[in-house]
C-alpha cells in the first residue's frame, strides 16, 4: 500500500475520534485495536481488574483511625472501601468491575441514620459486642453478631444501631456500581412529619426466621408496599446456623475437587440468589487440602472467616490470607486454593455470577 492511502487512513481515523465515532477496526478489532483487551472481542474474558487481596488489619487500623477524624454525623456511614489497584482511576471505590465491598464502623452509643437505595446491599458482621448491636431493615430488629449475614435489599429502609459496650464492625456488600453504570441510582434520607430519622422497631430477628423458615410465608403481613416483589424476603442469616450446616456436611461429603464444601444463601420464595445481581455462599476448605482451578465468568470477593488459605493465580501471584482478609478474583480468572492449616478454613463470598446467569454469559472451564 502506497504511503498516501495510508496517511489518508490515518486523516480518518483521527476525523472519527475527533468528531465521537469510531469503527469496529479502531475499537475492538483483535489484531489491529490499541485499546484495552478487555474491550475487544477476545477468544476468552480479559478483566479491566486484577486479582488483590487487602488486609484486614490495615483497612481496620484506618476505619479506626477514621473514627476520630470523623463523627457518624459528619459521615453518616463511616467506612473504608476495598479498591482495585486497576480500576482506581476511573471506577469509584470499585473492588471488582460490578461490586463494591468495605466495612464500616459503630462505636458504643452510636447510630447511623435511616436511609434506603436503589442498590442492592448486605452487612456481614466481623466484629461486634455480646449484645445491643443490630441493624434496623424495615422495622425489623437484626442482632449484629459474628458471621451474621443481614440483608437491606432494594428500596428498603435500614439503620444501624450500637447499643453494646464495645464497638462494631461489619463487611458492606453492594452492586451499587451497577447501578452507576446503568443510571439506576435512587437514593432517599429518612425523614419523617416529626423530624424523626429512625424506624420504629415492629418485630424482632425471630419474626423473620420463624416467618420463611418452615417453608410457608405471610409475606404482606412482614412487609410495606414499597418493598419490590424482587427482593429477598429473608433478610437475615443468623451464622450460627450456617456454621452448624457446614460442619455437618463436611462429616457427610468429601467435597467437591473445585469447590470443596459450599452453601449458598438463596431466597426462599425462588431458591434464586441472596439478590438478582449478587450471590452469597459459605465455603468450607478441610485442612491440609487443595481447592483446584477452573475459569468461571464470575467476579467474585472472598472474605476469609476462619483459619487461613492462599490464593494462587496464573501469574504466580500468592495470597496468604488471615481472619477477615478480602481478596478479589477477577471474571476467567483460574485460582487454586490451598489450606495449608491443621483446622478447616472458612471462606465467605460475594459474586455477580446471577449477572452473568441472567445474561446468557456465565461458562465455566476446567484448566
């Protein structure tokens, strides 16, 4: 090809861009694009983020530190997101392309005011006093102990309140960014005619597990009208009880080679996932044993719970984890994970594998 067509192609090029067009051949074409892989068509998934793994001792040592900077009234939800080293510069506060995690903090006699959103969002508990730290959602009183997985699905309302003697610290679990992206964001303060920014407390924690556990529901007489049909009316997970199910299905079971032993928490109406844009599961990892691994188009967060394991990845990055870590495992990603332990390990998980699902676009692939 002559050097003019050439420097005519480049004109046009430069024409489209400077005018807010583009064509397949500059954008996405595999051979020929300098964009990033993760926007071309590719024969796999290539993540704009990568995998990460954030102590939780640093982040905790910051929220605490956080806590004398700033009072609950001047932040309202005093917290430390998770970010990904890959997508800080233009994703706000993203852990992973489509969720949001960090945890937040109530010190004693606190309380953070009514509010209710669009996004979808859970508190699993990591810290939290004997008693008097709960969670407001819709009326309902749900005690904030260790492991508690407590939901505040879309467009409900929920306050956090710390009646103990010492304080209280939680995971934060969200697809806000989602909702960002498809401009389905609604946000509302609770204020009521008398200036009161709290809900009244109409049942306690038992309510709802007694209401959804006998596998019959009353489910208006537990809910207002704006509650959507979609949502989760299971809204609290008592560990306890997760606990207890997974110890007595690893007596059972040997265990999946890939997965070793997992619960999920599904909606009890659907059996679907915790959210239509999250899931949540509970893993066990026996000791001395290896988890092997596969490609799965899923972005996924793991929050270790008990004992300690390590990530493995391709790139031969290691992530040793200890109570409370997070370490995030992009889309296609394949990772192993070892126990090296004496004692079972505990991995919690927050994926947007239902996404995925819904869309026709989730696939897995043993390595």
């Amino acid at each position: 090809m002559s050097a003019t067509p050439k420097l005519s192609r480049v004109a046009f090029i430069e024409d489209l861009v400077a005018n807010n067009f583009t064509t397949y051949f500059v954008a996405t074409h595999s051979k020929s694009s300098d964009s990033n892989p993760a926007f071309r068509f590719t024969s796999s998934p290539v993540s704009i983020a990568v995998p990460y793994s954030w102590s939780y001792s640093d982040a905790r040592e910051r929220l605490m530190s956080l806590s004398s900077l700033l009072t609950t009234e001047e932040a309202e939800r005093r917290n430390i997101n998770f970010v990904n080293p890959a997508l800080k510069d233009f994703m706000p506060a993203a852990a992973l392309p489509t969720l949001r995690g960090g945890i937040q903090l109530l010190l004693p006699a606190e309380k953070a005011y009514s509010h209710r959103h669009s996004a979808n969002a859970f508190r699993l508990v990591l810290e939290a006093p004997k008693s008097g730290a709960y969670t407001n959602v819709e009326g309902n009183r749900l005690p904030m102990s260790m492991g508690d997985l407590i939901l505040t699905p879309n467009w409900t309302w929920h306050d956090h309140h710390n009646e103990g003697d010492s304080h209280v610290i939680w995971y934060d679990g969200l697809d806000v960014l989602m909702a960002y992206w498809i401009g389905g964001v609604f946000f509302e303060q609770m204020v009521d005619v008398t200036g009161e920014k709290y809900q009244a407390i109409k049942h306690e924690a038992n309510a709802i597990t007694d209401n959804f556990g006998p596998g019959m529901i009353h489910r208006k007489k537990m809910y207002a009208d704006h509650f959507p049909a979609s949502n989760n009316p299971l809204i609290y997970y008592p560990y306890s009880k997760a606990r207890a199910l997974l110890a007595n299905l690893a007596e059972q079971y040997a265990g999946d080679p890939h997965e070793d032993i997992v619960i999920e928490y599904v909606n009890p109406v659907t059996c679907g996932p915790t959210f239509p844009t999250m899931g949540t599961s509970l893993r066990l990892i026996k000791e001395k044993s290896t988890v092997a691994a596969m490609h799965r188009t899923e972005n996924i967060l793991f929050i270790t719970m008990e004992g300690s394991v390590t990530f493995h990845t391709p790139n031969n990055d290691q992530f040793t984890t200890k109570p409370h870590d997070v370490t995030a495992m992009p889309s296609w990603v394949p990772y192993r994970i070892t126990n090296d332990g004496d004692t079972p390990a505990v991995l919690f998980s927050q994926t947007d594998r239902p996404v995925f699902e819904a869309l026709g676009f989730y696939r897995e692939q043993k390595t």
